[in-house]
C-alpha cells in the first residue's frame, strides 16, 4: 500500500504505544468509530430543518400569551 511491510508497521504500532498507552488505545478507537458513526448520520440527515410551527404550537403559543395578560391584568 505504502511501501510499509510487517517490521516497519510493528514498530510503528510500538511508537503509538507508548505515547498513548495500551489503555488508551481502546478509547481513541471507541472515539474514532463514534465520530464515524456520527459522521454517517449527518450525511443521511436531510439538509433543509423545517422550523415551521405546527397548528397545535401555535395555539399554545397564543395560550400562554393570554394567560400572561390574564396574570398581568390581575396585577393591576
């Protein structure tokens, strides 16, 4: 592939274990997957977020609206 055999690939699997540690290994690679993972589903995700509200929102907005006058109002 790169000009890399056996002995060459053996002490560069060495090198990264001692800068990261065996333990260490298992978490870069649990990362690794979960970013690639992440990344897979971001592709299949649709482009456009529709935020336009649903009717039902909307009523619940305009709720809220008027109990907040009916609140204020009983301030007063």
């Amino acid at each position: 592939m790169f000009g890399l055999g056996i002995g060459e690939m053996v002490i560069i699997l060495l090198i990264v274990i001692v800068v990261f540690g065996a333990g260490r290994i298992g978490d870069i690679g649990g990362d690794l997957g979960r970013a690639i993972r992440n990344f897979r589903k971001a592709l299949s995700e649709p482009d456009a977020i529709d935020v336009t509200p649903k009717p039902d929102d909307a009523k619940r907005e305009e709720a809220k609206k008027d109990e907040a006058k009916a609140a204020e109002a009983e301030r007063k």
